[in-house]
C-alpha cells in the first residue's frame, strides 16, 4: 500500500502515451501536504531538471511516478536511480550486473547462446535462432558490451576493476554499479536523485557530456534529475520544474534562464502584494470595512481570477535563507605556513600512492583537490591533517594550529543516540541555549534540535556537523565533499562562509558551482603526485572529456582487435554436413544460406 494519500483530475488512459500529464494534483504524506492543486507535466523529448529545497517534496514525486501512481502509458518504461541506490555484494562482476540490468536483453542472449551452442538443433529451432540473431542485430547488441564498458570507464571503473565482483567494491563503488545500469538500460522514462552525490569531478563531468546523447527530442525520450549540482543541472536540463509553496512551476531553459525568470516573478508577486496590502489598508481606515467585509471583497476578486483566497498571491512571500557563520581564528597572522609536506610518499599495502610530494598550505590558500575517486585526495587530506605519516619525507604543522575537518562520512559518524543539543554540549558548549543557538545559526530547524540524531536527514546533519567544526574557529578548513546532503541554497550559504572566512581552505569537492564561487585553485592528484593545475575549470573539463576519449578510441581499438580475433577462430569452428543438419556455432550469413538449402529439399530428422 502506498504511503502517499494523492488525487488528481482523471483522463482517459493511452498505453501508448509517452507522456506524464495529471491536472489538480494534490499529495500529502503522513499529514504533511506537499503538493496542492498543482500541475505535473513531463513531456517526452526534454530533459527536466526538478528542484527545491530538501523536504519540499521532490523525491517523493519521483517514487510516486516509478510506482506508476500517475496517469501515463503502460508502454512506458520508467527507471528511477534513488540516493542511497546500490547492487549487492556478490560474484558477479560489474560488467556483468550492468549486461544483466536490460533484462530482455539478457533474455534474449541466453537463448541466442544455448542456440548457437548446441550441436544438433531441431527444425524449429533453426527460424527461432535466426529471428534472435536479427532482433539482437537490430539492438546492436553486439555493441552492448563496448557501451557498458564505456559507462562504467565514464563513472571512475578502470578496464581491470569492470570484471571484479560486486562484492569487491564499496557502497560507494557499488552505487556507481546502479547507476551505470540505469544510462545502460535506457528507458523511456529515467529519473535520476542526486546522482553526483558518490561521483568525482571526472566522473560528474563525464555524465554530463553523456546523458544529453541519449535523451533528447530525436530520442522521445525523457529524463528528470533532481540534484544539488547547479552547473550539473544547467550542462544537462533544457526545463526546470520548481517547487514552491506546495506548487510545481514550469520553466523552459537551463538553470541560470531559471533564475533569471523566478527573480522576475518574485519582483512581480512582491510589488503586487505590496500594492494589495496597501488596497486592505484603505479599505479598513477610510472605508471603514471590518475584516469580514474585506475578506469578501478578495474572495470576489478571487473568484473572478479563478483562484481562491489561500493561493500564494495573497500571501506575503516567505523566502528560504541559510546562513553558515563559519567563525574566522584570532590573531592569525596574514601569510603564515600552516601545514608543508616535503618528499613524502606514502602507500597502503599492496598499493602506492603518493612519491615525493611536495606542498605547502597557507594561511590565505584556496585550493580544491581533483582527480578520479581513488588517487589519494582524502588520504592526502588525512596527511595534512596528521591522521596519517609518511612513508618518507616530513608533515610539518605550524604550533598550536587549529583545523577544522570535514569528512564527507562524518555525517554517518555521529553519536546518533543523542541530541544536537547534548553533542554540541560534549564538545564544550556551556548551556543548551547556546547550543540551540548556534545550531539555529547554521539553519537547523528548533524542533530537530531535541530530536536524537537518528531521526534526521543527512541535510540536517551536515548542518550539525559544520556548527561542531565552527566552535573551533579552526585556523585551516579541510573539506572533503561538503555538498553532498546540502540543497542548493546551503551550498551557496557555505560558498559565501568559505568567502568570507579568513583562514586557509582546502576542499574536496565535485561541485562546480562551489569552486567557481569561492575561485578556488585547481590542484589535480593523479600519477602518484599532486601539481597545480593550468587553467580555469572549463580547461580541467575540456582536458577530462578529451583525456577519455582518447583512452576510448584505445579500448574500442583493442576490443575491435579481440573481436576479429574470436571471429577468426569461429570461422574456423564451423562445420556443417548435408545430412543429417548439424550446426556449430553458426554465423548469421551461414545460418541465412542454410535456411536456404533446408527450403529446397524436405528437412531431415535431427
């Protein structure tokens, strides 16, 4: 049973309807109204961008189209890729789960396979073995595994790593799997939420270069994601569904034509609000009208605009703010060294990841760590930070110094058994008003402040986890993937914390738009080493997209070698003798001239 009390205006139902269109949609969920009267419209062809603040509504409008609780097509095949989303730990290599994840596909070579393996085939089984061959044909199927090999290789899967077992890999990891599986499979209908949450910069911008391939107008296909990433929606979305005061708005362009139109609207709704309450107020001084008269003149009004009294434009605009006072350390000095690593090199068991680096970390540094998952960027922060020594070389640290960390799983590493407030006071707070003061500050709403740390989201934990690290006035910030679990409005709240902070940042992050809004300095790991990178952000990007492919063009080169290879050793395989008809591993050109011998003559019993 569904967890969702939802109505909307019925309309006839067309199977083949590749649309998802419900008029005077209301939504509520246990006693909370998140949708009122408002339109849902997808159309296929568009790739929409659905966006709001965290618990306004968006993931449950995407459950609610995957459990086809809306009015669409039952052609329509719909696919959604939830947060916390992975496969299960098992045998089977990552290539193979993302093969398996198009289960007709699957199906089909199955029974292709058992087919073109077995060595006596009945009479029957000669027509079904060369429709699969066509069918697949048509697929392209024979490019299925080059194509999901690429998926993966896109998401941060090296060629070795594509064939080891699921059970290998780590939640992480093991979410990227899912998400490969859902771009392989392609449906018609795909919904994506906060898919750059367990990506690296390398691995976001690739996705982004890749979606816009395969959903499109010429496609008829659709795609809906709901992410923190403004300038991930904005290379990918070409519509914006807004939620706001329970409403869903329609926008036509990317992120920033969005803006630019909701900043208009809001001006319009203000100054119309405005001259409305000056209008009540005439009304109640000069004219004299109690507050039932008023109240029916509007409801007049009202009906004439076909809108009633409870709609927004007769509400003062509530707006949503964040703020992340991030305290600034006293007294320190303005360029100071905080941290130096000197020819250190360091390596876990088995695996080497840094030789002879050489940093330094200051005072006044603005630097973001790059490079795909698995090159060392939280193990160098841990350097920095002394949770780890150096195999060789030194990490010096400046005398008394002050940092604060963040670890992008420190959200998962609170005492979840007690408050916000009791956390805040262990770490050496002197009242619960002061606690429940700064946690205020940093965004986190009264009524969770008592709330054991269990019950809430991992927003509202991050909100935690940065009022815990502000206390410190920490001289330096190490950040390793702040965003994720922030919506939109707190990424900019802390990108303007970052900014006026005066202390020195490190970051790991692949948010753009927090790179580009602090001007932050691009370092790339990778190579066992960390260099300053030459350029802006588009330069990293351009270099990523043609660093791939041109390690594409080299894996298709090696696949199309492997392949000529097996052809060539099947070729030799063949063997086919009059009577009786037995087929081994036959080529659709051979089966094709088979067929034609078997219509000539009467078929023999196999």
């Amino acid at each position: 049973m569904s967890a969702y009390n939802l109505t909307y205006e019925e309309k006839e139902n067309n199977p083949r309807d590749p649309n998802i269109i419900a008029n005077h949609f209301h939504c509520s969920v246990a006693g909370k109204e998140l949708f009122k009267d408002t339109q849902v419209k997808f159309v296929c062809g568009y790739r929409y961008g659905l966006i709001g603040p965290n618990g306004y509504g968006k993931t449950s409008l995407l459950r609610i189209i995957e459990g086809r609780q809306l009015p669409f097509g039952n052609l329509l095949s719909v696919q959604l890729v939830q947060q916390e989303q992975d496969v299960e730990e098992m045998d089977i290599t990552a290539i193979e789960v993302v093969l398996r994840s198009d289960k007709k596909r699957s199906q089909m070579m199955k029974e292709h396979d058992y087919l073109q393996n077995k060595d006596n085939l009945e009479p029957g089984e000669y027509e079904t073995l060369l429709s699969l061959q066509e069918e697949l044909a048509s697929m392209s199927a024979e490019k299925d595994e080059g194509r999901a090999r690429s998926i993966l290789y896109g998401l941060g899967f090296s060629t070795a790593a594509q064939d080891m077992p699921t059970k290998s890999f780590s939640g992480g990891w093991r979410k990227r799997i899912a998400l490969a599986s859902a771009v392989f499979m392609e449906p018609d209908f795909l919904m994506l939420d906060e898919p750059t949450n367990h990506l690296d910069l390398n691995a976001v911008t690739w996705l982004q270069s890749y979606l816009p391939k395969f959903y499109n107008e010429k496609k008829s296909k659709t795609l809906v994601v709901v992410s923190h990433d403004v300038q991930f929606i904005e290379f990918i979305c070409d519509r914006i569904v807004h939620i706001e005061d329970r409403k869903l708005s329609f926008y036509s362009g990317g992120y920033f034509d969005f803006v630019h139109a909701l900043d208009a609207k809001r001006v319009e709704h203000d100054s119309k609000y405005k001259k409305l309450t000056k209008e009540i107020h005439l009304m109640k001084t000069k004219q004299h009208m109690s507050k039932k008269q008023v109240n029916t003149v509007l409801e007049s009004r009202a009906r004439k605009e076909g809108i009633s009294l409870s709609d927004p434009v007769f509400e003062k605009r509530s707006e949503y703010l964040v703020n992340f006072p991030i305290e600034s350390p006293i007294a320190l000095r303005e360029s100071e060294c905080l941290i130096r690593l000197q020819g250190v090199d360091f390596s876990f068991p088995g695996k080497s990841l840094f030789k002879d680096v050489n940093i330094s970390i200051w005072s006044d540094t603005r630097m973001t760590l790059v490079g795909p998952n698995g090159t060392g960027k939280s193990t160098l922060l841990n350097l920095m930070e002394g949770k780890l020594e150096p195999d060789e070389g030194t990490a010096e640290r400046s005398r008394n110094i002050r940092i604060g960390r963040y670890n992008q799983h420190f959200v998962d590493c609170l005492p979840m058994e007690i408050t916000p407030v009791d956390y805040l006071l262990s770490l050496g707070l002197n009242s619960a008003q002061e606690a429940r003061r700064r946690l205020g500050s940093f965004g986190l709403e009264s009524k969770a402040h008592l709330h054991k740390m269990f019950t809430l989201s991992g927003g509202q934990k991050s909100r935690i986890a940065l009022a815990a690290i502000s206390m410190n006035k920490p001289h330096l910030l190490l950040l390793d993937e702040p965003t994720n679990h922030l919506d939109m409005e707190s990424i900019g709240a802390l990108a303007k914390a970052i900014n006026e902070y005066k202390g020195g940042v490190v970051v790991v992050t692949h948010d753009a738009r927090l790179i580009l809004e602090t001007d932050l300095a691009i370092w790339l790991v990778g190579e066992s080493n960390v260099k300053k990178f030459k350029g802006d952000l588009d330069d990293y990007r351009e270099y990523v997209i043609e660093t791939l492919r041109a390690e594409e063009n080299v894996r298709e080169a090696e696949r199309a070698a492997k392949k000529l290879a097996r052809s060539s050793i099947k070729t030799e395989e063949v063997s086919i003798t009059p009577e009786p008809v037995v087929v081994n591993k036959l080529s659709k050109t051979s089966l094709t001239s088979l067929f034609k011998k078997v219509d000539n003559k009467k078929k023999p019993t196999v």
